[in-house]
C-alpha cells in the first residue's frame, strides 16, 4: 500500500507538533515504530488516507465514533448549531435537555455537570469525593487508564496494594503518594488494600468494563457489586469511570448492565457524538459539594456549549434505535470467529476477551483479566498483526492494550471483507 504522502505529512508535522502527534498514543511507538497512516476524510466506516487509501475503521476515534463518521444525524446536528452559535456562556436550553437526556437513561445522574474531556470528568470527581469525604486517597486499579490529571498518571509499578509512584514525569511524590493501587478482578488484594488504607481512602475509583488495559470484563458478575459494598464498608465513595462504556454496550451505563450504583460517573466520549465533551455526576447529596452551591470548584468556558450539547444528544437519539446494540454485538461477534478460526488454522495462539461490540486480540495463551497477564502477551506479534492489517486496509489502534470497536454503521459485507483481511493476517504471521 502506498503511503508516500502520509509520510511528507508525518515529516511535516514533527517540525511543528511535538513528535508529530497531538496524543502519544497515536505514534507507532508501541508498535515498532513507522510513519502513522495520515487520514483525511471519514465517511461511515470508512477512513480515508491523504494518498487515497481507504481503511475500514476499528479505532472509531479511540472509542466515540459509534456511529461512524459523518452521519447524517451528527452531520446536520453540527450544521443546525454552527448557524445560531456555538457559545453564549450563558445557560441554554440544550444543556438542560442532554442533562434529563443523560439521567432518564442513566438515572444514578442526579446531578450532572459537563466539562470538556473524560481527563477533566475523573479529575473533578476525585474533588469532589475529596471534598464530600475530607479525606485525600483514592484507591485505583492497576493498569485502568482516567485520563492524565496528575493523580491519575500513578500505575501500579510494584505489586498489589503499593503505594503509587508517580508514572510520569512531573507528577510529584506527593500527588502519586495519595493514590493506592491494586490489581482489578483480585477480590483479596482489595480487602488487603481496604485493611491498610480504608480510613484515609476518599474514593474507589474504577473502569467497570476496563477498556484500557484490552477490554477486561468483571471476573464475574458479583465482582462490582462487592467493589462497591466493601469499598462502602470503610466510607468511600465509589466512582466509575464509564468514559469508555456508557452506552457502548447499551442505551446507559456499564453499571447498569451488573445492576450496581456507584456513587459517582464519569462520562465521555460517545456522550459527545465526536465533539469534545465530558460529563461527571451523581448523587445529588454528593454533587452538591460543586459551587456554586458548595466549596468545591468546579468551571469551564466551553463546558456545556452549545455545540457539544446538540451533537451529543443527536448521538444518543441515533443510539436509541432499538436492536442497534445487538447488531453490533453479532457483528463483533462474527470478527471474533473470524479470527479465533483463523489463528486455529495456522497454528498462532490468540486469547480474545469481548463485551458486546468491543473486543481485544491478545497474542499468548493465558486468559487476560489483569493488567500483569495483558503485560504478558506477546508485544512484537501485536505489532506485526497491526502493520499487516494496515496493509490491508483495516484500521485498530497502534497498541496491544487497545480495543476494536465495531459501530452502528459497519455492514455485513465490512465485516466479510475484514473477516478475509485477518485470514490473511494470521497466514502471513504463521509464516514469519
Ligand atoms: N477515562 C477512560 C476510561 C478513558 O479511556 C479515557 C481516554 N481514553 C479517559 C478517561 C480520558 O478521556 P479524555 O481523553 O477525553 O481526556
């Protein structure tokens, strides 16, 4: 496949955007390296490159493009608000309408404020359980990504329970010693970690269905429900970060799906129909700690603007067609057979964990359900499996830790056509 001007592009851009991307996870540095495909325009499931490549499209935006791109809903939802503004810094009606849109889905949300990214939704949240609780840890799992506040830039390092060291550079020790860490789906090292820090612990903070580490579903269906209840049992709050998930598996929340309230969300993501947004809320008695009504801070000169507000309910009203979700799910489903055949025959060992329409290859044998066994999995495999694809015309995420998302607008025949590409793939990696 020729990509000529993807790399003028690429050279381009690194004279003038720090190492040519606007978000590290976008370089090919995970996966060996290269120029990263160059996209100019998306129409449905399709991305086109700036030498005329087509690529049906998995990565959907790192995860909001449920509805592909350009829709039609999305598309005239721009068009409508771009022609009477798109920030007053004002109230508007529209804010109040994606709010009950928000909560009549999602009833948890009694409270709900907007911001910009999913980075600022955790961010707050963490606040406001410091505020509401007076107390300053927050207990994370490894491996989980929350967007990168300075807090939230503390991964597990070394072993279940430790305190957290900073991840990053420019995270002081300070921050990273608030935050503890244990492993997620391990039922003891929880308690273990509740035991050592439950008094001081402001919030348990968690992705219910992990979408960062591959997608990584609850060991079993009681595991959140225990999360929160032994988490409540030494007075923190519980906030689920549902950036990823809510209403990628169905019309609401991950929580829903297990039948659990946690106290606190935080939203983005598809919640923005491709717009930057972000959204946290909750108990009302909770939220009521965020000014102007309490003492905790809170603001945003974008927050809520009217074009975000419009094109995210146009999402969700596209989402609420009935037997999307399902269609979906059969198609990612197919994509799974398609591949875990195709490893079979040529004698490639895959592991695939899959939750409705997302679903993660893994290279190895061990069943995935933590972030030390997703570390585990073969890193060069991965990256040839992502540049053979490419090749192919067949768009994932350049990282192993990442998910396929399959959206509302791949056809049957996309699907075929990929089912083909990966038989293709998994020949060309037993040969190598
Ligand atoms: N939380 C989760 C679970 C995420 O996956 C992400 C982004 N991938 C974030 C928070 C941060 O969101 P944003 O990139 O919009 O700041």
């Amino acid at each position: 496949m020729k990509r000529t001007q993807s790399e003028v592009w690429f050279e381009r851009a690194q004279q003038v955007i720090l190492g040519g991307v606007n978000s590290p996870s976008r370089s090919y540095k995970s996966v060996g390296g290269g120029t990263p495909v160059v996209m100019v325009r998306g129409e449905g499931p399709y991305l086109y490159d700036v030498d005329g490549n087509r690529y049906i499209d998995y990565l959907a935006g790192y995860g909001p493009s449920i509805l592909g791109h350009a829709h039609p809903a999305i598309t005239s939802a721009i068009q409508e608000a771009a022609e009477e503004g798109v920030l007053y810094g004002t109230p508007t009606p529209y804010e109040v309408e994606f709010a009950q849109m928000l909560r009549a889905a999602i009833p948890d949300l009694e409270r709900i404020r907007f911001v910009n990214s999913g980075t600022e939704a955790v961010m707050t949240t963490i606040r406001v359980a410091r505020a509401y609780t007076g107390r300053t840890k927050v207990l994370k799992f490894a491996g989980c990504y929350h967007g990168h506040s300075d807090a939230m830039l503390v991964a597990a390092g070394s072993g279940p329970s430790s305190i957290g060291v900073p991840d990053s550079a420019g995270v002081t020790r300070n921050v990273a010693s608030e935050i503890v860490t244990v492993p997620f789906n391990h039922r003891d090292a929880l308690k273990e970690a509740l035991a050592a820090h439950g008094p001081e612990l402001a919030a348990v903070l968690v992705e219910p269905i992990v979408g960062n580490f591959g997608i990584v579903p609850p060991v079993d269906d009681r595991y959140l429900a225990d999360v929160i209840d032994l988490a409540h049992e030494v007075g923190a709050l519980v906030i689920f970060d549902e950036v990823i998930t809510a209403f990628r598996f169905h019309y609401g929340s991950a929580a829903q799906l297990y039948g659990v309230h946690p106290d606190l969300y935080a939203l983005g993501k598809i919640i923005g129909g491709g717009l930057p947004i972000g959204a946290y809320g909750g108990r009302q008695d909770i939220m009521e700690q965020v000014a102007p009504l309490g003492p905790a801070y809170q603001a945003g000169t974008m927050a809520g603007n009217p074009l975000s507000m419009r094109t995210g309910m146009a999402c969700l009203r596209a989402l609420s067609n009935p037997g999307l979700y399902d269609e979906m799910a059969r198609r990612a489903a197919s994509l799974v057979d398609a591949a875990e055949s195709a490893a079979r025959a040529n004698g490639v060992d895959i592991v695939v964990n899959r939750v409705g329409g997302a679903f993660t290859i893994y290279f190895g044998r061990e069943p995935v359900r933590d972030y030390e066994a997703a570390t585990r999995t073969d890193s060069r495999r991965f990256a040839r499996f992502f540049h053979l694809l490419s090749d192919r015309g067949i768009l994932i995420a350049p990282s192993k830790y990442e998910a396929w998302f399959v959206s509302a607008v791949h056809s049957d025949a996309d699907i075929e056509e990929t089912a083909e590409a990966l038989e293709a793939v998994f020949r060309d990696l037993a040969r190598e």
